[in-house]
C-alpha cells in the first residue's frame, strides 16, 4: 500500500484489507461509504467452481446472476472466464447484449416474460425457462425453431419444498397439458430448471439434481434432457463470524461438485445433458467490502450505540437475520471489549448494521474506520435512492479504478425528473 503525494492510495491485488491511512485516503478523494470490489477474488471464485465441476460433471456451464451485481467490471471478468449470462428481465437481456453477450451465451429465467420478450429471446438463440404455462402456451404460438432452447421451472427445488415460481407439474390438469403439447408437437420442451434459497448444503444439491431428472422424466420418459438448471444457492468462503451464526456447515465448491457429480452418472450414466449452475452468492459475495467511518459513539449505563456513515441499505437491503462481519480498522490495539449497536446514517430505526458488534481493543470512538465484509450479492443492485447518495464503488489495482462514480445531485435530477 503506498499514499501518492495527492493523497490517494495506490493498492495491489495482495491488499485484501486497507490499513487506516489508505482508507482515509481514498474516502476524502471518492466519499464516504465506499465500496473496495476485488476483480482478483472474482476470477479465483470463477476459476474455482469451473475447476471442481470439470473434475465430476462432463457437460457444464457457469451462469453469472446480473441481478446479484450489476458492475460491468464483474460481469466483462465473467464473460472472459467464460461464464455465460443469467438474466431475469428484458432489461438484464438487452443490459447482457449492450456489454457484449451474444443471444446464445444467455440464460432467461425470471416470472415475467411478454411474448414478445419471449420471440426476442428465441430468435436471439437464447436459453428460456418459462415459469408459468401461459408463457409456456406464448412460446407454443411463438413456434420457436433453430437454436433456441425451452426449459420449464418447476417450483420444487428440494423434495418437500414449495414455491410461487414455475409449472407445478405434480397437478394432474396442468401435467396433461402439458403432455398434450409434447405430443402434438406444439413445444419442444428441451431442459428443465429450478432455484431455491431454502436449502445450500451441496447435499440440498444432489437431491434438487435428482427431482427435476425425475420431473423431465414424468413429461418426457426416457428421453434425456439437453440440459439441467439446478439455479444457484451455492455458498463462497464466509468468515468466521459469520459461519459461526449458520444452523448449516459451510460447503465448498468441491463439495457441491461432488453431489452434482454423483446424481447425474448415478441417473444418466456417461451420456449426460448439460448442467447450468447459476450461483449468485457464491461467486460474488466475498468480492466487495464497505468501508465507512463512525461519526458519533453513544454510551449509557447498559448500551453503546455507534453512528457510522453508511447505512444498512447499503450492507444487507434484504436486512437478514446474519450479522455482517466488521473489522474496524485501526493501529491501536488493547485487551478490554464492549458490544456496540452499529447504526446508520439514515432516519429511520431500522437502519441498524449490527446488533452486536464485539470491539476488542480500545473503546470505539468516532474517526475509527469500519470495514464491512461479503457484501458483493445483492447489495449494490438492492440499494435504493434514498437520503444518502449510493456509494462510489473502486477496484484494487496499480491505481483505485472508479467502477461507479458515488451518485449526485445531478444523477437525482435525471432519476425523477428535474424542473425547467
């Protein structure tokens, strides 16, 4: 880590964890809170889970989830490693086409879907699963030929679990239409695809593998797949702190690899279909930390309260039960500890980054630097506009790469209209 003579930081790819000076640094000259997104843990996170799927799965391909982070940073390092895209929405598909993605190098998944979204996505040659049968009866009329393929969503992910996404195929009514248009030809139904959050165990894995083969089985008997879309869920390296709070062990790569492995030769044998993986969190949630400072500390007889200059919108929007991991960023260290409430810069109560944050060392006092850990999934894409701009997000290397700007009051004016 070096500080320049105009006072900003010129960073490495080995500086996981900026010392105070160079955080200061790059806080005056960018703003308070920023982003540090490491492109170096992207392409390992990339370059790992291909690695461990090759050693047990024959056929396979990686989806990057644009809705889990939108940096085209992230997404031009994925795209070059390979990976394909996974989009939800004809904004992600044509955002996926603008940064250079070719229809066939897509992936379509999400609820919604026009038919002419649809017929977009078909003639483009793109991988469709449809969530529901009137997208289903849309591609029937649309009468898609050449190299797109049609998947459907089922809404069991695990053997039990239930959802309001895709075609429940265990309804008698709705697996006979289903049948009925297989037979007259009017679809061609070419893989099958589920997702679910309920379950992250590479176990979970194997099992979700097995039920959609099952599933495409029941609608198509002994006609094997072009592919299978068992979704993401997968989970990346944690810290400490955090896989201390999981009720779950903390899988690897390999380890998911393994059970993937394992269900497809166990169902197909040697002749396989491809398997899609379309792992959100599990590529990108250790990719981006948060540095912020604390502005004010708060103690009474019972209770520490810490203002820092961010806010929880920023670190978990979806505001889950698992508290983030801080590191707090300082030269001075100590043996006393307290438990602090780590709050936001917004108005609003709920704006609470941690609980309980326990600070070992001196007491934690405004100027201290907090730095917010795995927060590359979601965090950026769910942040909303409101009272505090979005932060400025940089990118390690021989110089701090701006990847996005921090927002302005200009940027407002474009969002919601400005007055003539």
């Amino acid at each position: 880590m070096k500080i320049n003579t105009n006072g900003t930081a010129t960073l490495q790819e080995s500086d996981r964890d900026l010392d105070r000076t160079a955080a200061a640094a790059l806080g005056a000259a960018h703003g308070w809170p920023f982003y540090l997104a490491d492109l170096g843990r992207l392409r390992a996170n990339i370059a790992g889970l291909q690695s461990a799927l090759a050693a047990t799965v024959a056929k396979r391909e990686v989806g990057y989830s644009f809705k889990t982070n939108y940096l085209a940073a992230f997404i031009a390092e994925a795209r070059a490693c390979g990976v394909a895209a996974e989009v939800v929405s004809e904004l992600e598909f044509d955002y996926a086409l603008d940064l250079g993605y070719s229809g066939s190098e897509v992936v379509v998944n999400g609820p919604v879907k026009s038919p002419a979204f649809l017929a977009r996505c078909l003639r483009a040659g793109a991988v469709v699963n449809v969530d529901s049968m009137e997208e289903l009866r849309a591609v029937a009329d649309l009468r898609p030929s050449g190299a797109a393929q049609v998947g459907i969503r089922v809404p069991a992910g695990v053997r039990g679990a239930r959802s309001r996404f895709g075609i429940d195929t265990n309804d008698p009514a709705t697996r006979a239409e289903v049948r009925r248009m297989l037979a007259t030809r009017a679809v061609q139904i070419d893989g099958i695809h589920c997702h679910t959050a309920v379950a992250r165990s590479a176990e979970s894995f194997g099992t979700r593998l097995r039920t959609i083969a099952e599933t495409f089985d029941s609608l198509r008997p002994g006609v094997r797949p072009d592919f299978l879309d068992v979704g993401g869920g997968m989970m990346s390296a944690v810290p400490e702190d955090i896989a201390l709070q999981l009720s779950f062990p903390v899988e690897t790569y390999a380890d998911y690899a393994e059970a993937l492995g394992r269900e497809l030769h166990s169902f197909y044998g040697n002749d396989q279909p491809r398997l899609i993986v379309e792992p959100g969190m599990g590529l990108l949630a250790d990719t981006m930390s948060l540095y912020a400072p604390v502005v004010s500390v708060k103690r009474g007889p019972s209770h520490t309260v810490a203002v820092v200059m961010a806010s929880v919108l920023d670190v978990k929007p979806l505001r889950g039960a698992i508290e983030p991991s801080i590191r707090v960023v300082r030269a001075d260290g100590g043996i006393d500890s307290e438990s602090v409430e780590v709050t936001g810069n917004t108005c609003m109560e709920i704006d609470v980054l941690h609980n309980a944050l326990e600070v070992t060392g001196p007491p934690l006092r405004a100027g201290d630097i907090l730095e917010i850990r795995n927060v590359g999934a979601y965090s950026i894409s769910l942040r909303p506009n409101f009272i505090e701009p979005a932060p400025a997000v940089l990118a390690l290397g021989p110089e701090p790469e701006v990847l996005r700007p921090r927002m302005t009051a200009a940027d407002f004016g474009h969002l919601y209209g400005r007055r003539t």
